[in-house]
C-alpha cells in the first residue's frame, strides 16, 4: 500500500480553518434560528453531525492517498464535494428557516449570510489548488494561465452564489416554490459539480497545458453559468420586478459569453491549421534519403529434396 503523501501544513491549517470556522457559523444560523428546548437539540445534531464530517475527511484522506494516482488532486475533488455538500444542506435549512418566519426581516444577517458564503466558498477554492502547489510550472506563461483560470472560476462561483442569495434576502414579491426549489437545487449541483471538474483540469496539466484538454470547464461555464443564469436574472427583473438582480453580473456574463465565443473560434481554427502542420512534417519525414542504401532480398535455403529425385528414389 502506497503511502498518503506528506501535507503540507499552511494549506492543510487554512483549508482546516475555513471549513471548521464556516460549518461552526452555519451552526450558529441554525441555532438561532429556534427557541426554547429545540435550540439544545439542533445545538446537539449540528455538533455531531460536525464531528462525522471530520472523520469521515480524515479516512477519505487515507484512502485517497492509498489508491488515487494522484493524491492531492484526488483529494482536493473529494473534500470540496464532501464539504459543498454539508454545507449545501445546512443553507437550505437556514432559507427554508427564514422563508417559514417572513415577518423577521432581519436584512443585516441574511446580508452577513450572503457575505459569509461568498468568502468561505472561493477561499476554499483557491486553498485547494494551491495544495496541489504546481511545482512543476516553472514557466511565468504557464502561471499566468492557471491564475486565468483561477480568476475565471472564483468569478463564476461568485456569479452561482448571487443567484441563490436571492432565495433568501428580503424582496417584495417571492418566487413561485417550484422556482425557487429548482433554483436552489441548479445552483446546488452547480457548486458540486464545476469546481471538480476545473480542479481536475489545472491539477492534471504539467508545463504542457494542452488547449484541447482545457475546454470543457469554459464549455460548461459558457453553457450552464454564463447564459442560463442570464436568463434568470432577466426573468426575474422582468417578470417579478426584482430591484436586487446584479446589474454588474449580468453585465460580467455578457462579457464572458463574448469573450469565450472568440476564444472558441480561435481554437478551431488551430485545429484547422494543425492538420495541414502534421502532414507537411509527415511528408518530410517520409522522403526516402539519397544515401539510402538497399538491402538485397535474402532467399530462404532449399532443405527439401528437388521432385525428380524424389521420383528417382521412389522407382528404385
């Protein structure tokens, strides 16, 4: 059995802050939440429900160190969907809490809610590929285009958390429930999903970042974040007169759809252009040479006996 590889203690001290210190705010939500004898028992089930978590991250890093080729990229994917996850399930309790008691309007902790999970949920982000360290990239280039994809993908993030923080922060008329419960479960598998697949992206490449093996974290941005997401916040401003839809987000989205449509044209053309590349070089690399030299065909040696003596000694 392979090992678990060494940890690195800063990044393994601030993953361990920010997910510890997000779950114990969450906790915090939930228990006020509720009055009298029940505040003990949500009290007492986040508790425990906090202390599995933890166990369970401690063996899925053995594990993952055992058996994954890679372990730290293994191990980032499985502790952000473990912890995206808990956490996930923890704001639906809080939206459904604050959705049963409309007359607590108290903007400034819906507000703070917001604010938390805007920080927590990047941070982590960025925590997890910088485990992974990329020693291995030496060239400034080839940094400068993990930190793109780095931005582009805190962005999205971003733009996914402003979409559900409409569920909960007051506004003046709500969503239908089929709405807003499709909506938080698009943003849910949103968050789950696209994070890993980035992660697996800017883990997998060394110093030779293929343009090919790049593209299908943009394609799905493009597709699920950048234009449906579009679609929403139009929706909603148009159909529900809602004041609170971003203007700069939408506009972000515009931009990005503008952006990531050029840049799609710009690698097919390269695949254009990267046959005509290939046979060129395989037809240099095919002319015979001068100084070829021929070999001459070797003939097997005749063991058999020749037909006529074989007759011959047949009549004898």
């Amino acid at each position: 059995m392979v090992p678990p590889p060494p940890a690195n203690k800063p990044h393994a001290f601030l993953s361990a802050i920010v997910i510890v210190g997000s779950m114990a705010l969450m906790d915090a939500y939930l228990v006020e939440q509720n009055r009298g004898p029940r505040k003990i028992g949500i009290c007492i089930m986040a508790t425990v429900g906090d202390l599995c978590f933890l166990i369970v991250l401690r063996y899925v890093a053995v594990w993952v160190g055992a058996e994954v080729r890679s372990a730290k990229r293994g191990y980032a994917m499985i502790l952000w969907f473990l912890y995206i996850f808990v956490l996930e399930i923890k704001v639906y309790f809080i939206y459904q809490n604050y959705k049963a008691d409309r007359k607590s309007l108290d903007a400034l902790a819906r507000k703070a809610l917001t604010l938390l999970l805007s920080v927590c949920v990047p941070a982590l982000f960025v925590i997890l590929v910088a485990i992974d360290r990329m020693e291995y990239v030496k060239a400034f280039k080839k940094k400068e285009e993990i930190r793109n994809r780095l931005f582009w993908v805190v962005v999205d993030l971003l733009d996914v958390l402003d979409i559900q923080a409409n569920l909960w922060e007051p506004q003046k008329k709500g969503l239908p429930i089929w709405a807003e419960g499709l909506m938080f479960f698009y943003c849910y598998i949103l968050l789950l999903v696209l994070p890993c697949v980035s992660l697996s992206e800017i883990s997998m490449q060394g110093v030779n970042i293929s343009p090919h093996k790049m593209m299908l974290y943009p394609i799905l941005s493009l597709v699920t974040i950048n234009i449906v997401t579009l679609f929403i916040r139009g929706g909603n401003m148009l159909l529900y007169k809602d004041n609170r839809v971003s203007g700069i987000l939408m506009g972000k989205n515009v931009l990005a759809i503008i952006l990531k449509m050029c840049s799609f044209a710009q690698y097919r053309r390269h695949l254009r252009n990267a046959p005509d590349a290939f046979g060129t070089e395989l037809r240099k690399n095919s002319v015979p040479s001068s100084r070829s030299v021929q070999r001459p065909r070797q003939t097997a040696p005749r063991d058999q006996t020749a037909p006529h003596e074989v007759d011959a000694c047949e009549r004898t």
